[in-house]
C-alpha cells in the first residue's frame, strides 16, 4: 500500500513540477510604436522588427511568472511615413554608434489573472534607465502569449535633446510615448518550422 502511495505521489509531484516549469517563449511577432509632439503636428513612428526571448511558468494557460525576458530592436527599423524625420529622429538617437535599442526586464509582479507590473530596463542611445510598466496579458492557450503596455519617457531621461528640423523651425516636444504588443511563442513550437531546401 505504501508503495502505491509513493508512486502516486511522486507521478503527482512530476506533473505538478511539469505544469509549473519555465519554458523558453520566443518573441514570435511584435508592433512597437513611439509617438510624440512637436510645435507643428503630433508624430508617430513604428517597427515590427523586434527580437526577444523570455522564460515564462505557466499553469492552466495561465502565466504564473515571468523570468528574463529581453527584448530587441534595431534602432533604424522604427520609421515614420516621413524619410527626412527619420533621419533627424536617427540624428538623436546617434544610430551610427547605437544600432540597437534594448529592454530587459528586472522583476515582474501579478496583479491579477491579465494584468502584470513589470521592473525593466531600458537601454537607449547608449544610456539605460529603468521604468516600472503595467501590461495586459492575452492567453490564447499554453502556447501563445500577448503582452501590451505603454511608457511615458523624456529624450532627458536618455541625455537626448529633442529633435530639430527645418533650422529649428520644426521643434520635437520632450515627453513621448513608447506603445509595444509582443506576441511570445513556445519556443519549440516557433522554431519548429521545416525548411526545404
């Protein structure tokens, strides 16, 4: 009898360990906006071209913690419909010297079944400062994970000046708004893609 009871626990304890593990999720697809003032329009700039990672515990479909996550972006990818902002936005941002803008997170607490208070760190220009953002949580299974939120930073935050353009006539506001949506697949099954060749 005892020895029924061990095995049972212990396949118990096994699945329980199962159902909680971290798995490797890779960022699968990503919408990164930053948006802005200026003296004359508001302005908005996009990627999709963001990279990452992150080592999530999830039971039930449902993230139970989430563990190195890191987040990639090169600097150049986010583009207005404008080329020549682009080119003052790349101007302050030194592209040339900083090809990449990173984020990687700190510490994250559950506030409930979807919403999530993550500690991060962004690296900017070559300066990194760390901001506390609130995400909304999408499951759409075990697999599959949505992550959106918002920051509120300054070009100071980054020791940028606000862009110029046009001889200063066309003057950037200091404050801004970085909007993401990260979609994070099991890594097995985003990597699992059979290529022909």
């Amino acid at each position: 009898m005892k020895t029924i009871q061990s095995i049972l626990l212990a396949v118990v304890t096994m699945l329980t360990l199962q159902a909680n593990s971290q798995k490797k999720y890779t960022l699968s697809k990503s919408t990164f906006e930053v948006a802005g003032t200026s003296n004359i329009h508001d302005w908005v700039m996009k990627s999709s071209e963001g990279a990452g990672s992150a080592y999530l515990s999830v039971a039930d479909s449902k993230i139970t913690d989430i563990k190195n996550l890191t987040v990639t972006l090169p600097a150049e990818s986010i583009k207005s419909s404008k080329g020549s902002m682009d080119d003052v936005a790349y101007k302050s941002l030194d592209t040339k010297t900083y090809k990449t803008i990173k984020y990687v997170l700190k510490s994250a607490e559950k506030v409930n079944e979807t919403t999530w208070i993550l500690t991060g760190t962004y690296t900017i220009a070559g300066v990194s400062k760390d901001y506390k953002t609130q995400i909304r949580v999408t499951a759409y299974n075990s697999d599959t994970f949505t992550l959106q939120g918002s920051n509120r930073m300054t070009f100071g935050d980054f020791e940028m000046a606000p862009p110029s353009a046009a001889l200063g006539v066309v003057r950037a506001g200091k404050e801004l708004t970085v909007l993401f949506n990260i979609t994070l697949t099991d890594y097995v099954k985003n990597e699992n893609v059979l290529v022909i060749k």
